[in-house]
C-alpha cells in the first residue's frame, strides 16, 4: 500500500483532518506519560526500587484496558463523542498534573498508583471514540483505508512522545514531574483541538440507542461469557487452544520483562546513576521492537508454510531452548539479544493466534472473542509482573525466574504440539 498519498487523499476530508489532529496529540501524551510513570518507578535516583513496584505500575497501564475496555462502547453509543475527547483530554490533564505534584511531595504510594491509574482508564474512552468516530468523517469507500493509516498514525505518535519523554528526561530536566506536566500540556492541546469540530459532528445517533445503560452493560457481559461459551465448542477448540498458548507466552515475556528493567536499573548500572540504566533500557525496548518487526516479516510465509498452530510451537520451542542459555549469564550482550528472539517469538505466535481465532470463530462471535483476547493478553502480563515480584531479588538475577519460564515454554510447545497432532 502507497500510504503517503493515501494518506493524502484521506486529508482532504477536513473532519478527518481535525479528528486525526486530536488522535495524535493526545497518543503522542500517552506516550509520554506512559515513560514518564516507568521512569518515575523504576529509574527516580530517590527511590529504591522494587519488582513490586513495577508490577503496580504495570497495572495501572494495562488493567484498565482489560477491565473497562469490553463495557467502553456501551457508555460511547451514550455520550456525544467530541465531548469524551473535550472533557476526557480535559480531564486527564488535571490527573497528569495532579500525578506531577504528588510525584514531588511526600505522599503515600497508593494515592499516585490511583491518580495514575484514573489517567490511564479515561485514556480507554478516548481511544474507543478515536475508532468509533471514524465513519462520521470518512465516505464508506475510504473506511477501511482510514482504519489502516489512523491506528498506525497514532501509534507513530505514542512512540515519538515516548521517544520525546527519553529525551526531556536526559537533556533537558532531570525530573520526571516535568515530563508529566509535558504529558498534562498535551493532552490540553489534544482537549483545544476537539473544538474544531461542532458538538453533535461525531455522533452518535441517540434515536437509534435501544436498551437501557443498565441492559446494555449486562449485555456486554453476558455476550463475553458467550464467547467463553463458543470456545468451548468442538469446532472451535484449535482458536481455544491458540488462545490458552499465547495468554502463556504473554505470561513469560511480562516475567522476563519485569527481569530486565531490574538488571537495568541495579545490576548494570551504578545505583547513584539511573540514567545509564534508562539508556540501557531504552535499547532493550529498541531490539524488542525490532524483534516484533521481524516477526511481522517472517511470519506470513512461515505460517503458510508450516500451518499456524505449529508455528506456534516453533516459536515456543525456540524460547524454551534458547531462553536459558541466553538469560542465565545475566550478562547485557546475551539479554539484549535475548530480548530480540522475545520480540521475534512472541509477536510471531500472536499474530499466528489472531489468524487461527479469525478462521476459527464464527463471524457473530467474533467481537466477543477478541475482546476475551484484549482482556486474557493484558491480565497475564500484569499477572506475570505479580509473579516475578515474589520471585525476583533487589538486582534481578533470578535462576529460578529463568528456568520456571523455560520450562512454561516447553510446556507450551509440547501440547501444541499433541494438539496438532491430534
């Protein structure tokens, strides 16, 4: 796809324009705070930091995805969409500056964990009416090219304020408030942007909303139970078993995850200086990344080639091998290199399950079911950091941690493959 003049056919819409405007402002501010609370937990010189502490901090960015995500667009088919992104954005620059001023005063632990967290589950809403806009602004013909370039725009966005958080945070203010309240003046402009567009411009329609709030939220869940429900079918038990190996190996990679921001932070760099750790970490995530992009390149043909589900098992296979021998030195040239192979396996086995949940779901269903995936992908990560909390010591080298995600695994790989087999 030739995205610059699609992309330039998609900017001739002026709505369009005004609604991408405020897609990439307020993602380029998830970006930075997101930085911003991991530097602050991990990486601030005034705290001790503990693997208890990332686990908190991860669940304050990913359980509200989980959690509030399935029941988002209930309440969007409710509420005027450019006021969520007016008062939503509006909002979520007061908790980031609130979540700046408590980060330079003396407060307890759980009282920044709840504003942070209050930050990120309003992000949710705005992210859902970021989508469920898109056709009020784009003719029926366009719509899927919108769908594809959007996303990918405000994703480009969330890692360049990432990218813009590291680079406050190391040349310019050695304070991680500060990279907040950049957050907080973001989200701001992203609030002024949604005034370009008049109130009622983005829906939705009110005459065609039918139950009540309270019938549509036990809708939602009752329609996820009936997803656990299709899953159960004979039929279905390839997307059942798909779905089961990947929660796993999003389990493993959030432990090994958790283990390398603490190698970063103690093992390899000097305590009294926490930004060669935060450089250190920085290139972790880069050769991740670039795992994840390898994977999108091999994948196709190597799942066409070999069939999804035993993709999946080499994938598992490679990590139950190759993570030990990798990860037991401790050493920074084996993790890093680690890290690529975990980026590579585990984006690989991902989308080798979104294909064999797509062909294997029926279409009615499959809303549902993916939402399932969304709530089971970011639980086991949150999970997987609770684990490695009880499990990791103050400079992450963990033996123990290493061989319990080697052998989950080979585990993994095992039964796909009985699975496939049978």
């Amino acid at each position: 796809m030739a995205v610059v003049p699609d992309l330039r056919v998609l900017l001739r819409f002026g709505t369009f324009r005004r609604l991408l405007a405020v897609r990439l402002l307020s993602q380029c501010a998830d970006g930075v705070f997101q930085v911003a609370l991991a530097t602050y937990v991990v990486f601030s010189p005034e705290k001790q930091t503990s693997a208890a502490a990332i686990a908190s901090a991860m669940a304050v960015l990913l359980l509200p995805y989980s959690l509030v995500g399935p029941f988002a667009g209930v309440l969007l088919d409710r509420w005027r969409r450019r006021q969520v992104f007016l008062y939503g954005n509006l909002l979520r620059a007061v908790l980031a500056t609130a979540t700046a001023a408590l980060m330079v005063t003396h407060v307890p632990d759980w009282l920044f964990y709840v504003c942070a967290l209050c930050v990120t589950a309003v992000n949710r809403f705005v992210l859902a009416g970021l989508s469920a806009a898109l056709p009020r602004v784009v003719d029926a013909d366009r719509l899927v090219l919108a769908n594809s370039l959007s996303p990918t725009a405000g994703t480009l966005a969330a890692t360049a304020g990432g990218g813009l958080a590291f680079l406050v945070r190391l040349v310019v203010a050695d304070s991680d408030a500060a990279v907040v309240l950049l957050g907080a003046g973001l989200y701001l402009c992203s609030a002024l942007a949604s005034l370009r567009m008049a109130p009622d411009l983005l829906g939705p329609d009110l005459a065609l909303v039918r139950p009540r709030l309270s019938v549509a939220l036990r809708g939602t869940a009752s329609g996820l139970a009936a997803g656990v429900r299709h899953l159960t079918e004979p039929r279905r038990r390839a997307a059942a078993w798909a779905l089961g190996a990947m929660t796993l190996m999003r389990f493993c990679y959030g432990a090994l995850t958790v283990m390398v921001l603490m190698l970063c932070r103690y093992a390899w760099s000097s305590g009294s200086d926490p930004d060669e750790g935060l450089a250190l970490l920085g290139l972790a995530v880069g050769v991740s990344g670039a795992g994840f992009f390898v994977a999108a390149l091999v994948t196709p043909s190597a799942a066409g080639r070999l069939g999804p589900v035993r993709w999946i098992v080499v994938c598992a296979a490679a990590a139950a091998v190759l993570e030990p021998v990798l990860g037991l030195p401790f050493r920074r040239g084996p993790v890093l290199v680690l890290a690529f192979l975990l980026g590579l396996v585990t984006q690989g086995a991902k989308i080798a399950t979104d294909t064999v949940v797509q062909s294997g779901v029926q279409d009615g269903y499959r809303g549902r079911v993916f939402s399932l995936y969304d709530v089971l992908f970011n639980v086991a990560f949150v999970g997987a950091a609770g684990v490695a909390a009880l499990m990791l010591p103050q400079d992450g080298r963990s033996a123990a941690l290493v061989i319990t995600i080697a052998v989950t695994y080979g585990a993994v790989a095992a039964a796909m493959a009985r699975f496939g087999r049978r």
